[in-house]
C-alpha cells in the first residue's frame, strides 16, 4: 500500500509534515508506503536541520504548493502542479493508494471534484467528523466543511454516506440517521431542513429517525449519523474544538475530553469521490498528521469508496 502525503500543506508545513510522517513510519507495517509529495529542497533541508532520516521515504518533487489563503479554482488553473493537486493526480492514476494533506480544504475539494471525480450517483462529496458522546458510542457528523451550501437533495443523500460510513467503518449493522436541527417536529427548521424533513421521512435507503436538537450533541447517543450542510457542520466541529482547550487551560484531565482533540483522530475522509482522500486540519502538528495518514491507511483498507460505489450503484 502507498499513501501520499502533502508535504507543503497545512499552517506548519513542511515540519510538522515531514515529523508526522516519521512518527506513523514507526507505527504501520513495513508494507506501507509513505510517499512525500513536495519541494525537494525544502524537504531536505528541513531534515538536515534537524536531523531526520528521510532514506524510508519516497519523495516525489515539485515546487509548487498552495497557501491557505490561495483561491482553489484559479489555484488549479495557475498552478495544476502544486502538491496538493499533484497528488490527487497520483491518487487518480492509481500511482498511490490513498492521498491526504492538512492544506487548503476549498482545494481539496476542487481536485476532488475535477481530478480524483466524484463516484456516478454522487452529486456532492461531504467531509465527516466523529463527535463523543457522554452516554453511548460516538456518531458520525457530516458535512463538517466541504460544502457550506447545500440542497435537500444533497442532505438526503448526506444520510446515505453517512449511514454507509457507520455501518462500513464503525461497524453498526443498521446506523439510526437524525438531520440536525433548531426542534424536533418535522414543521422545524429553515425552508431547506423542512424539505429534507419530507425528502428523508420514511426513506428505504437508510433510518431516519427525524430531527436532533444541538443540545443532545456530546451528551447522548441519541443517533449514529447526523446529517446538516458544512456551515453548520463546521461551526460545531470548531466549537468543540473550542471547548476542548478551554477544558484543558482549566487543567482538567480526563479522557472524555480528550475525545474532542482533533490531534488524536488527525483527519477525515472525503466521501463520494472515486478514490481514497483525506483531510487534515490545517494547524495540524506532528501528532495530528501522524493520525491523518494511519486514518488515510484504515480508510483505503476498509473498501469504502468501493462499498460506496456498489450500493450506489445497486
């Protein structure tokens, strides 16, 4: 297997990048590859600083690379080389296995949508995150940022991603799917979250169990996937990222909390799209890309996109 890493993205690149990717060195199987896609000489001269080891490591150069700030579709047109394009085409030609990096998340999406190509079927990939909760097993929230914009449509099939990804993934046989909103009557909601309401009720092509209000959200596992655009999405995944390190400025220790800490998870998957891509936060440090690429190799190993394929397909 061979996972390709973005050297050059995230706000801490290349160090933290080429540090996470000697840390998850050591902890995969020798028949894992992992491949830094990048500007050679910044590559290297990071190592000769400090001292890092790059002969276990296959480098595939280019200078150039996105900032965060860059806008992603002229980014494509300008610079189609950049690394973090660079190695979705790799990725799309089966050069590698699985692609992640920690940059530019409106890039990502750019290439997921016109290099790597999303899945016949899908009509918009969505970004997932796993939220704690207090009083049962975690769920599955999606979208959490790729698309903050998005029709009932869009939502509805949102449910079966996620539902795919519950039962695939986190192993539940039959994944309960809540739509997340400001009540629980089914007449709730903005215009859009109303005709998901419709659209999803009674729905044979996953449980939907009706609306969630935000106030069960880290308490109770009151569903396995909660389905809302990626404006929503993100302002909750940061909002607990948020109360993550206020909990931890007030030295409180304990491993609930530590749930909420995005370094111990290090990225997640895009679904819909025709090949194995993963995104990591872009303050990501070596921790946090040393989980972005294990979880880049669990997701290639679990046979996602080629379930979700499948039962698009059927």
């Amino acid at each position: 297997m061979r996972i390709g890493i973005d050297i050059m993205g995230g706000d801490f690149s290349p160090g933290a990048a080429i540090e996470g990717s000697l840390l998850a060195r050591k902890e995969l199987p020798s028949d894992v590859e992992i491949i830094l896609i990048g500007d050679r000489e910044c590559i290297e001269k990071h190592a000769a600083e400090n001292a890092c080891d790059l002969s276990v490591f296959e480098i595939i150069h280019t200078s150039d690379w996105l900032r965060m700030g860059d806008h992603p579709l002229k980014a494509l047109k300008k610079t189609p080389g950049a690394s973090i394009f660079l190695g979705q085409r790799l990725l799309k030609n089966k050069k590698i296995d699985g692609f992640c990096s920690a940059g530019n998340t409106g890039a990502m999406l750019v290439g997921a949508m016109q290099i790597v190509t999303p899945i016949p079927g899908v009509i918009r990939p969505a970004i997932s995150a796993m939220i704690p909760n207090f009083e049962g097993p975690d769920s599955v929230l999606l979208d959490v940022g790729l698309n903050p914009d998005a029709r009932p449509d869009v939502l509805y099939q949102y449910g079966i991603l996620g539902s795919l990804y519950a039962r695939l993934v986190n192993e539940i046989p039959n994944p309960r799917v809540a739509l997340l909103n400001i009540g629980e009557e089914e007449e709730k909601g903005n215009l859009v979250t109303r005709s998901t309401w419709q659209l999803m009720d009674d729905s044979s092509d996953f449980n939907f169990i009706g609306n969630m209000e935000a106030n069960a959200l880290f308490l109770r596992a009151e569903t396995d996937v909660l389905v809302c655009d990626g404006f929503v999405g993100n302002i909750v995944l940061k909002e607990a990222e948020a109360f993550y390190r206020l909990i931890s400025s007030r030295k409180v220790c304990n491993g609930y909390f530590e749930m909420f800490n995005f370094e111990n998870f290090g990225g997640t998957p895009v679904l819909g799209v025709k090949a194995p891509l993963v995104i990591g936060h872009g303050i990501s440090n070596n921790k946090a890309v040393k989980n972005m690429i294990i979880q880049t190799r669990n997701v290639v190993e679990s046979g996602l996109v080629n379930n979700i394929t499948e039962t698009l397909n059927n």
